[in-house]
C-alpha cells in the first residue's frame, strides 16, 4: 500500500476502536496500532533497496511495535542450505554474521524446515531447543519463529525470530499480525534481492563492455602479432572466466590443417593441454566448416573439461577458432553474444596483423633487391669508368679533355648508388649529396693536390632517388666546368655551394671565383655540350629552371629552381658549412 492509503485506512478505523491515548502508533493496543506499525514496516521495506538497511529498520520497528526484548532476522542460503543472522535488534545483538544455523536446528530451523509460525511460550522445553543466546547466563524463555516464504510456491528466504526473556503467550492477533509483517518483510527482501542481482548484472555487463573496448583499442594499437595474440588469449579468459583459452588458425595454403598460434596460461598445454589437443582439433574442423559455436564435454585420462569452440570470421571466411576450456560442470558462457563479437574483432586484429606481417616481409624483400641492383649499377659503372680512365691515358690531348669529363659523369652517379645502396634509403638530404658529390668530382678533375677549395652551406631538403640521380649530374657538371673554365690557366679557387628552401621550392646554387663568362655569353643560346645537357635535365627531368650569371666582383653563379619530391621534415638550420681549413685541399 502507499503512505496515503494506510493513513487513510488508519483514520477510518480509529474512531470505532476507542483506542486514542492508550499508547501511540508502536502499540498493538488495537487495529489502529496494528496498522500503524504495518505501515511503518511497508514504508521501511520500499523506501530502500538496501538489503542491510532496510532489515535493520525492520527489526527495530517490530521490537518496538511488538515490545519484545529482541528480535531478530535470519536469511537463507540456498547453495549451502543454512540460516545466517542478518539483522538484530534489542538486548544482546549478536553482528550479523556471527549465526549460522542448519535447517532443522533449533526453533528458527524448525520454522524453516517445515515453512510453519512456530510460537513458543516456554522455549527451553521446544524439543529443538537450542541453547543461545543468554543475556547475563539468563536463557529467553518465550520465542515466535515465523517462516520468510518467497513468492513462488515453496521458495525460504528465511525466518524472523522475536524473542522474550520472560515467559510470554502470544496472543491470535500478535501471530497474525507477525504473519502479515513477515509477507511484507519477503516481498521487500526480494525486491532488494533482484535489485542487488540486477544492479550486479548491469555492474558486469558494463565492465565486460569496458573489457573488450579495452581490447579495441589495444588491438588499434599494435600490429606485433606475438603480443596481440596473447593480449587476445589472457582478454578471452577474462571476459569468460574459463580456466584456459587456445587460438587455432587454419593457413591458406595448407586447409584443413591446424595450427596452434596461443595458448593462456601457457603451461596448461604442458600439464593438461596436451592430453585434450588430438580432440580439440577435430572439434576446430567443426566449427570451420559449420561456422557455428558448439559446447562440448571432453575426457581424458586425469580429468574431464568443457570446452566452448567458437570460429573467427572475417568478412570472407572462417580463418580460425578460439577454444575456451572451463570445469566439467560448468555451464554454457551466459554472454555467448558479447564472446562471438570478441571473436570477431580478434579475427580482423590477427588479419591485419598476418597482412601488415607479411607487407613487412615484402617490403624487406623489395629493400634487399633495390640495394642489389645498386650494387650491380655501381659495378658496372665504375668498370666503365675505369675502361675509359685506361683509354684516356693512351689517347691524344684532344681527346683526352672529353673522356676525361665522362670518366666524372660517370663517377658521380657512382656515388649516387654507394648512397643509396649502402644505406637502404629511398630518400636523401641533399647536403650530404652535394658534399659528397663535390668532393669526388675535384678530386677526378684536379687530383689530390689541387689548389681547389670548396664549402657547402645547406638547409634541411630532402629528394627522392630520381631526383639525386639528376642532382648529382648537374653538380658534377657544374664542378667541372668550374674547374676547365673558371679556373684555367690558375693553380685553384673556390666554390661555394648553396642549398635553400624556398616557398615550397629548393635553390642549388654554385658560385666560384674564376674568370667569370666570356664576353657576350648568353645561357639561351650557348651550344656547349654541359650546358645543353644541363638545360635538359633540368627543364625535362626536374622540370625546374636553370640561371646562368656573373658573379659579383668576379667568377659565375649558375642556380636551380625545382620542386624536391621530399619536403623536409623539420627546419634547416643553415649548419653544414665547411670551413676551407678543414675541408681544405681535395
């Protein structure tokens, strides 16, 4: 009933009972008082759904409504078939859980055993007496069990128990009345019962959930497949609770055999494992070909288990199976459909794991070719040219000039390939090609002890293999014709090479300090082997533009605008110069 009601119901009875001032609403004087304590009683069952709370409001408003000395509330346990002390109130109160009772044992177990009030005015004659508890060595002399019955047919929730020190009859109305205090009290204990089953449920669900969005972004995390499968194998037995889990995958190539990628823990397979895995593997079978979960019971030699197969599915096909093994007398998991959706997610993740695996093998393969064909490259052209250096020595003045300048063509992409092949890059800073570049080319041109001095002053740009290829001609023409022009008829000089970034751009820059260009020299127009192959290579193959000038005060500057394949990463610093001292003498 709601509060109204019972206040309503308590004014229509109290002008016929000519109760009023014989004792206020805790007395069971009359109907009124009755009610009054019924009311009390229903509001403390519905007004919490704290089990612990609301039997301890209980017992101290029957106490109090039936003046007893004590009174007390056992609740039963099913899965141990016993009574335990839940709640007490009045002279000696026992904490809960300090009591625990069999059924049949003592006046309270008689109650529950045989779902009867037992109404005792001299209990230590009950022949199921039982001697507790006392107050001063001072035994209760009178006790009412009344049975706590469920709602369903024949269901115990317990007994509630009021007791006296001195020898009491209770009277018709008083049984009555605990009678119909103790149906309110059942409906309460199992209302606060399914709440705290279902708050408990909700609890696990939310924590499963948490459980495999922990899983998502793990498996969103790593592509190691070592590390995912047993991050995959330790989350399953979470999230089912089995004693051990097994991840069988079947290989493309090889269908309808098995293999064993994980197990947790790992030494189940050594002690018990072993024994169950012939029979596990045509249970896998199973599952593959029907692509349904099935639970099934296994013996063997030591012990018996449950296992629950249950495949993994990618959007094409079954690619595997994960076996969750659990005691013999457990049940089928309660969340088969939280589990499946696991599964499945551990599918993709091991996948995409194989997949990114197998790329990484592919990309290793590709690395080690590339750097072979480098090799092979860098082979042959030094063997061209040092076919052509052994030719120029036996060939007359006027054509030694031009094989000498494809002896430094040719060596210049030979330092391209030892880049590249020796340090498995498919991308380049350009200021360790132009070093490196620079440096041979003096060195083919001029010899060891040439009067040549140079520097190299770089921002951070980066280029693709194509593009150092291109580079690398151009530096070594440009050198040379430094070295032939600039600086003809002189012990040496300098060059200085620039490289910069700007607005998306890089500049490479040449500088020297020799005679400069002749008198009337125009870039367009020049029929010069160097020049027109330099031209090409950058209006073709870089798809830049090339500037041929004066320096200032004296020499030439020639400068390239392109657009690198490889935007640098971080900023340039303007570092790198070399100082000629150091540098020096190539």
């Amino acid at each position: 009933m709601l509060d109204n009601e019972w206040e309503a119901l308590a004014k229509l009875l109290k002008p016929a009972t000519g109760d009023e001032g014989t004792g206020g609403p805790e007395t069971l004087a009359g109907p009124v008082g009755r009610l009054h304590a019924l009311h009390r009683i229903s509001r403390a069952a519905t007004r919490s759904l704290d089990l612990e709370e609301m039997l301890a409001t209980v017992a101290k408003v029957l106490r109090e409504t039936i003046r007893a000395d004590r009174c007390a509330i056992f609740l039963y346990d099913q899965s141990t078939g016993t009574l335990t002390l839940r709640a007490s109130e009045g002279i000696n109160t026992d904490p809960p859980g300090s009591v625990t009772l069999p059924l049949g044992v003592g006046i309270t177990g008689q109650a529950a055993l045989t779902r009867q009030l037992q109404a005792v005015p001299d209990a230590t004659s009950h022949p199921a007496y039982l001697d507790y508890p006392h107050v001063n060595d001072r035994p209760f002399a009178s006790q009412v069990s009344v049975p706590l019955i469920a709602r369903s047919p024949g269901g115990l929730l317990g007994v509630l128990n009021i007791m006296s020190l001195e020898r009491r009859v209770f009277l018709p109305e008083e049984l009555d009345f605990l009678e119909t205090a103790a149906g309110e009290i059942s409906i309460a204990i199992e209302n606060a019962q399914l709440y705290s089953e279902t708050d408990a449920e909700l609890r696990r669900r939310i924590a499963q959930l948490e459980l495999l969005q922990q899983l998502w972004r793990a498996i969103a995390s790593t592509l190691d497949l070592p590390a995912l499968l047993e991050l995959i194998s330790t989350k399953a037995i979470d999230l089912s609770g089995a004693r051990a889990a097994l991840i069988y995958r079947q290989p493309r190539a090889r269908r309808g055999q098995l293999e064993l990628l994980a197990q947790h823990p790992s030494d189940w397979m050594a002690q018990i494992g072993a024994e169950f895995d012939p029979a596990l593997r045509p249970l896998v079978g199973e599952v593959l070909e029907s692509c349904w979960a099935i639970w099934r019971p296994l013996s063997g030699s030591t012990e018996s288990v449950a296992v629950y197969a249950m495949p993994m599915i990618t959007g094409r096909r079954a690619v595997g199976a994960i076996c969750l093994v659990f005691d013999a007398n457990a049940g089928q998991p309660a969340q088969p459909g939280l589990l499946h959706a696991f599964t499945d997610t551990a599918a993709i993740a091991i996948e995409n794991a194989e997949l990114y695996d197998e790329a990484r093998r592919g990309l290793a393969r590709a690395s080690a070719l590339l750097q072979e064909m480098h090799h092979r490259v860098r082979n042959n052209l030094q063997t061209v040219a040092a076919l052509l250096s052994l030719q120029m020595r036996h060939a007359s003045p006027q054509v030694r000039a031009p094989l000498q300048e494809a002896v430094s063509r040719i060596r210049s992409l030979t330092v391209v390939h030892d880049l590249f092949s020796g340090k498995h890059l498919q991308e380049m800073d350009l200021e360790t090609l132009c070093r490196t570049v620079v440096e041979e080319a003096v060195a083919t041109l001029c010899g060891e002890d040439s009067g040549v001095l140079w520097t190299v002053e770089a921002d951070e740009v980066w280029v693709s293999s194509r593009q150092a290829t291109i580079l690398a001609l151009l530096l070594n023409e440009f050198v040379a014709n430094a070295v032939r022009h600039g600086f003809k008829d002189r012990s040496g000089g300098r060059i200085h090479v620039l490289v910069r970034r700007e607005a998306g751009q890089a500049l490479l820059e040449v500088a020297d300090d020799g005679w400069g260009l002749p008198p009337g020299f125009d870039a367009r127009y020049s029929r010069g082997l160097g020049l027109q192959i330099a031209r090409t290579l950058v209006e073709v193959d870089l798809r830049g533009r090339l500037e041929v000038s004066p320096r200032s005060g004296n020499g030439t500057v020639v400068r390239i605008w392109f657009s690198p394949d490889a935007l640098p990463n971080g900023r340039g610093t303007g570092e790198g110069q070399l100082d000629p001292a150091e540098r020096g003498r190539r």
